[in-house]
C-alpha cells in the first residue's frame, strides 16, 4: 500500500507539471494538507483556501488514527526505504520534540514568516518532484531540494523513522489528531510479553508503552506477533480510573521547556525580522497579491515552476529570506507571460497566487516595460529597430513608434495599456535588454 500511495502521488505530481488531464487536481496533496492551511491562515492574518479538504484528513485521522503517515506520506515511505542504513543501537529520539518544531513555526507565523516549506513533507516531496522534471533556474534548486529531502531520510540511520517522531511538523498536527482516536491497538490476555512486536515497530511503542498518537496504525507488531495478542479495532478510548497526581517536572522535563521556549522565540524574533525586511525587488507570477501576502501563503512546492509553458518562473534562492526560498519569480528574460495563461494560478494550491480567468488575467498587471534609452538601439545609435513593437502582443498593444524628430522614429510605451507580460524584454536583441520590465510601485 506504500509503493501504491508513492506511485500514485509521483504521477499526481508529475501529470500536473506535463500539463496532463487528471481525474482530481493536482495540487490535492497541499489541500490536504493541514499545516499549510494553518501556517498560511497565522501568517497572512486570512483563512487559506482548501478548509474542507484539510478537514477530511483531519477527521480522518481523528477515526483511524495516523494511517496517512503510515500508509500514504510520500516521505514516510521513502524513510521505510532506508531502513538498512539503521544503526544497530539507534537513538532514542524524543516524540515531544516535534511539537516544539511546530510550536516554532506557528510562532513564526504569527509573526508574519511561513517556513513550512522547509519542514512540511509534502512540500518536500512535492519540489523535490516538480523541480527533476522542469527543472528551472538550473540544477542549483534541484540539488537543494533534493539535499533537503536525502537529509531527513539519512535520518533514519539513527532510528526508524527518526524525522517523523521527532521533527516531523505535519507528523505532529496529526498526532494531537490522534489521541484520542477510537481505533487502536489491543492486547489480549494471551500475550507473554516475548518482545516481538518492539522491535519491529517504527515509532518504538511498546507492550507497556503505547500512545495512540504516536502509533502509525501499520501493523507490524500485529504481523510479528507469533500468539495473535494484538488486534487493531474500534474501541471507545478508556479513562483513567485512579489519575496519578501531577509531579514536579524533572530537570531534563524543565530544560526542555526552556529549550522549546526559547525555540518559539526564536523563530518568532526571525519571523518578525523577515516580515519587516524590504521587499525583494523581484517580480511575481499574475495573480500574486502583496509581496508579504505572497510570502505569508508560498510554500514553494514548485507546482507554478512547473507548470509554465514558457519557463518564465524561476525559484528565488536568497539566504536574506528563507522563508522566500523558492518563491516564483517571473523573468522575461527567460520567457513571457502569454496573454491567455493561468497555468500558475491553477497549479497553486495555497492561495498565494489568486485563481485567475483568461478575462481577468487582462487587467491584472505584473509590472511596466521601461526603455534603457542610453542603450536602445533607435534612442542611443539612431538604428531603426521595431522588434519590441512586433513582439507586443495584439491583445495589449502597449508599444508604438512615435516621430521625436524629422525622420526619427523612436519606441514608446503606453504605460496604462502595459501588463508587464515580457515579450518585449524576452525578444530584445541586445545581450543585455534595453527593455526591461521593472516592478509597480
């Protein structure tokens, strides 16, 4: 069921960037997953789209259990992939630690800076993918994204499923989801404790251990066990007859609420440092809102990357803004925005880029041509070149000659019928443009 859950969302992912026709669509991983929604809702100060289907996994897990991260995450399977690389005494890693990360990225967000896209496994996944197969901007991009991805699989060479107890955040949201699930693990009255089922268990429950937010509902003990003592059905979760009462927390418990503390302030102190930071003098895809509006929802799984017919959209790799990593920006110099694409629009699955018509997309500006007079060619050498004025898509017509002089004719542009689309930029003779289209505002 791994492989099938991995085939599947490889060809999900890679139908989408071919632009092939697909029965359900194509971002449908990021939909479901919920800690976009909530990382993109605190730090754009707006619900994200997609509620219902982030829902559906929520209260999916909340029945059955973490199955997704068992069963279905992409990543998760690739780490079962690795298991021989274990050590023969793995660590123990820390459960709690992942909802600290968590904590660290909500605090963040609130502060104005989405780092999911450094955390979350379908995100990871999902660029990973994306980029391989359209791969723009180079092989840099490629090579981190999959350096990301390699190093929480490698992970597993200190545990099983080391990044999915300790670090993983999404792993964390569903785990809350979990606790209180009604189907889980049973041990009857025929067990002897051999021991059987802790070893081949990824998440280290135990017969005297076991949390059902932590179990991934896989079965293994279950098949291991040589008495059939464990069973997996619906039960109603039992209280606790006689609680024990609340200790005083011991100091590694106290050292690591400090730790965790002082993680979230951390991460809220760069959020709010990343937010106040000038924009980068970039363009966007159409559709884009404000700069931080776009930062506070992209994830940069690279779907947008993908899907541009024209290669137009390369990832934004700056150390300034991490939580700009790979964050679409357009450059005509690579290639124009078509009058009639929405090929990004459709592809964004976080709301960062607004769904866009082929009519709305016609009033939507991404910027404005602006001529390098002191290097055009009829401006600088008095050349007689109108190739900025053919390549100006008919549907604008944005450029013309005018007379500046008796037989002169120079290129202008009407600003208030330019969309910032690049054609002119793109098909500018000149090794460096002397077209160039600059950011409004």
């Amino acid at each position: 069921m791994q492989a099938v859950c991995l085939v599947g969302f490889a060809a999900l992912t890679i139908s989408a960037a071919r632009g092939w026709p697909l029965p359900v669509p194509g971002d449908l991983p990021l939909r479901l997953d919920p800690l976009v929604w909530l990382l993109g809702s605190v730090a754009a100060r707006q619900a994200a789209p997609h509620a219902l289907f982030m829902l559906a996994l929520l209260l999916a897990t909340a029945l059955l259990g973490r199955v997704f991260c068992g069963w279905g995450c992409p990543l998760g399977t690739a780490i079962d992939a690795a298991g021989p690389l274990r050590r023969r005494r793995p660590v123990r890693p820390w459960p709690g630690l992942k909802l600290w990360v968590l904590a660290a990225l909500i605090a963040a967000a609130a502060a104005g800076a989405n780092f999911a896209g450094w955390l979350d496994p379908l995100v990871l996944a999902s660029r990973a993918l994306y980029l391989a197969f359209a791969p723009a901007g180079g092989w840099p991009p490629v090579v981190l994204a999959w350096a990301v991805v390699l190093a929480a699989v490698a992970l597993a060479a200190l545990a099983p499923r080391f990044w999915c107890r300790a670090l993983c955040p999404l792993g964390a949201v569903l785990s809350l989801a979990a606790r209180w699930t009604p189907y889980r693990r049973h041990i009857g009255g025929s067990c002897v404790e051999c021991g059987h089922c802790e070893p081949v268990c990824p998440t280290g429950q135990s017969t005297g251990g076991h949390s059902p937010g932590e179990c991934l509902g896989c079965r293994r003990c279950q098949a291991a066990c040589p008495r059939q003592s464990i069973a997996f059905r619906f039960r109603a979760p039992l209280a606790v007859a006689n609680p024990v009462p609340a200790r005083r927390p011991a100091p590694a418990a106290r050292r690591r609420w400090l730790l965790g503390l002082g993680g979230m302030a951390v991460a809220a102190l760069g959020g709010g440092w990343a937010r106040l930071r000038r924009p980068t003098p970039v363009l966007r895809p159409p559709g884009a809102p404000s700069e931080r509006r776009l930062l506070a929802r992209c994830t940069g799984c690279g779907a947008c990357l993908a899907v541009c017919p024209t290669g137009a959209l390369l990832p934004q790799l700056s150390l300034a803004r991490l939580d700009a990593a790979f964050a679409p920006q357009f450059v005509p110099r690579q290639g124009p925005c078509e009058p009639d694409c929405t090929a990004c629009s459709e592809a964004c699955g976080t709301g960062a880029l607004a769904h866009l018509t082929a009519e709305a997309k016609a009033a939507v500006r991404i910027g404005v041509a602006e001529i390098d007079r002191a290097e055009c060619l009829p401006w600088a050498r008095g050349e007689r070149c109108t190739i900025c004025i053919d390549a100006c898509p008919a549907e604008y017509d944005a450029m013309e000659l005018r007379p500046t002089a008796p037989g002169a004719f120079r290129p202008f542009v009407d600003e208030s019928r330019c969309t910032g689309c690049g054609f002119c930029e793109h098909r500018c003779p000149l090794e460096a443009p002397a077209i160039r289209v600059r950011r409004l505002g």
